[in-house]
C-alpha cells in the first residue's frame, strides 16, 4: 500500500510537469497532496502513532481540498491565463524527467546506505524535490511557480514521513503554519500580477 501511494505521488509529480492549463495543474497538485494525506494516514496507523494521523487528516484537508480551492478562487478574481505553456519544449522535459529521475536516485544512494529501511523512498523523495523545482523554473507565469513551492513543500513532507516514520507534530505544525502564510503571500503575488499587466 506504501509503494502504491509513493508511486501515485510521483506519477501526479511527474504529470504536473508535462500539464499546459492551470485548472488541471491544480487539480494534479490536490491529487497529489491526496496521496500524500493517505500515505500519512496508513503509516500512522501501521506504527501506531496519532500525530502522524492528524497531520494526515490535516493534509488530506488544508492541502487537497482548502489550498486548490483557494488557487482556483483566486486565479479566477484575478483573471488569470489559463493557458501555461512550458519554457522548456515538452520534447526535452520528456528526456530531462527520466534523466533527473535517475540522477537523483544516484545522488541519494550514500544517505541510502546509512539508512536500513525505507532507503528507496528517501530517494523517491529528494526526485520529487527536485521535480518540483523543475516544475517552478519551467514556467513564466506566477500560478505554476507557486504550485511548485507548494510541491517542494509537499516532498519536504514525503522526505520527513517515509524517512523517520514520522515528524515530531511541533514540526508539522510549523509547516502547516508556513503554508497559511504561503496562503497570504500568494493572494499578494497575484495582485500584483494584475497591476503589473
């Protein structure tokens, strides 16, 4: 069931990078917070530990359901372009993912070796790091750059869960306090993308 939602996760990643309208954009960054809030959740419940289970069910409802409504309102007031067109042509994107994929699982392998378990989704999770830094310098447009924070911050989470089973919930607080912030941040960034054109 792990293997399962990591591998949804990635796929939802990697789909993002390759997505030319912001609606569908949203809508794979909220399937891929959902992922993330049932990996959170089954692994919370195999180790027994409640915290991780509430900030499961803290993902599952401020980043797959809050956040994405509250993009799509916002992107809506403020008139945004729907269509986000890549810098890089999707041709390359589709032999820089793999080629990212793979260096990345070569770059984690000394943190692997000292880790005796759960060594391949520490791995999992510093590609999707990087997947979705690509994801914010690929595009122009303000929209696609902050899902692409907002994806840092959900492989920030995969990194934390799958490699210490699971944060102390002072940190996971703090995180979800930072994306509330992010909230603001963003209505302020898409404002001024509206004055500026």
């Amino acid at each position: 069931m792990t293997n399962l939602l990591i591998g949804l996760f990635l796929a939802t990643l990697i789909i993002s990078l390759f997505t030319m309208r912001l609606y569908r954009l949203i809508l794979w960054y909220s399937l891929n917070s959902l992922a993330l809030a049932f990996l959170a959740l089954h692994i919370g419940n195999e180790i027994g530990d409640k915290a991780m289970v509430i900030s499961g069910v803290f993902t599952l409802l401020l980043k797959a359901i809050a956040i994405p409504y509250i993009l799509k309102r916002i992107s809506i007031r403020f008139n945004l372009l729907r269509d986000i067109t890549p810098n890089i042509p999707i041709h390359y994107s589709i032999m820089l993912v793999p080629a990212l994929l793979v260096f990345t699982f070569y770059l984690s392998e000394p943190i692997t070796n000292m880790i005796s378990s759960n060594a391949n989704y520490v791995a999992v999770s510093i590609s999707s790091l990087f997947l979705s830094l690509l994801l914010m310098m690929e595009h122009k447009n303000i929209a696609p750059k902050i899902i692409g924070f907002l994806s840092i911050e959900n492989s920030l989470f995969l990194l934390g869960t799958t490699a210490t089973s699971g944060m102390p919930m002072l940190i996971e607080l703090g995180i979800f306090f930072d994306l509330l912030m992010a909230i603001v941040v963003i209505n302020l960034l898409f404002a001024h993308e509206e004055a500026t054109e």
